[in-house]
C-alpha cells in the first residue's frame, strides 16, 4: 500500500455508520483476545457514536481512495487529551495507517494539549507496542475485571497556551 494515498481528515456525524463498521471490525480481535464480546466499543450504539461525532471531541478518520479504513478520536480534560477508539480495518492492520493516525492527533491537539493519555488492555501486545514506539509510557496499571487489566500510557506535547 502506498502510504501517500491514505487521506486522514475529520469526520463527522455522517460517517457513523462506516465508523461503526470499522470499530466493529476492529475490535473483534480484541474481544476474542479478553473473551468478552460485551467490550465497550462492540456495544457502543450509533446513536451514542452519532453525538460522539456531532459534539466536541476531535475523530478523524482515514481515508483510502473512498473507503473509511481507520479512525482515532479524541477529548479534551483541561490540558490532557484523552485519546481513544484507535481503530484499522482489519485487512490493513500492520501498514502504518493507526501511526498516521495518531501522528495527526497529537498534531491537531498539540498546543491545546500538555499531553495526550490513552489506555489499552493488558493482552494487547500490538498496541502496546505501537504505543511505546510512539512515545508513551506507562504510568499505572488498573484491574477492572478478573480478565482484564488497563494499562494507561501518556505522552507529552507541546505544552498548551495556559488561559
């Protein structure tokens, strides 16, 4: 795949349902991986999505030739950005499109972040992995369930302009 042809631009309410065809897509593995078919992104609904992508957050979406291939989204906490929902089809996981992602996040939020934060589960090797090769630590480990532990990462930025 040539990276050039991957477009990452903001989405919006419109594209909820390929969003959600996406993040289905992308988050089987990781349901299969804690055995919890019932995880957050698997039973987000698209009304829950459509406000998501109408309200404040920042999501962007990357684009190949006219199809949604991946997407990252994120909010705001004072001067944190809460990064989630880093998602890639399936068929093109592994060829830089979620770093892309990410690397246009923390540009868009950079000077009206401090830092960007982000938790992944413990079982995740990949994403760790690309997390760690992007720049974030691992601040804490917190268990939420016998089969799963979040392992919370954070990156500086550019420190935000203080008000």
């Amino acid at each position: 795949m040539d990276e050039l042809t991957v477009v990452i631009e903001r989405a919006g309410p419109g594209d909820a349902g390929e969003l959600m065809t996406v993040q289905r897509a992308a988050y089987v593995a990781e349901a299969q991986l804690y055995g919890d078919p019932f995880i957050p992104p698997l039973v987000e609904s698209g009304e829950q999505l459509r406000k998501v992508l109408a309200g404040d957050a920042v999501v962007l979406k990357a684009m190949l030739g006219g199809r949604l291939v991946g997407a990252v989204r994120a909010q705001f906490s004072d001067h944190t950005c809460l990064v989630g929902r880093l998602v890639v089809v399936p068929d093109l996981q592994g060829r830089g499109i979620g770093r892309r992602l990410m690397a246009a996040l923390e540009q868009e939020v950079a000077g009206r972040a401090d830092a960007c934060v982000l938790f992944t589960g413990h079982l995740s090797e990949a994403n760790l992995r690309l997390y760690r090769r992007l720049g974030y630590s691992e601040t804490h480990r917190e268990r939420v369930a016998a089969h799963l532990t979040l392992v919370h990462m954070r990156k500086p930025l550019v420190p935000a302009a203080k008000a």
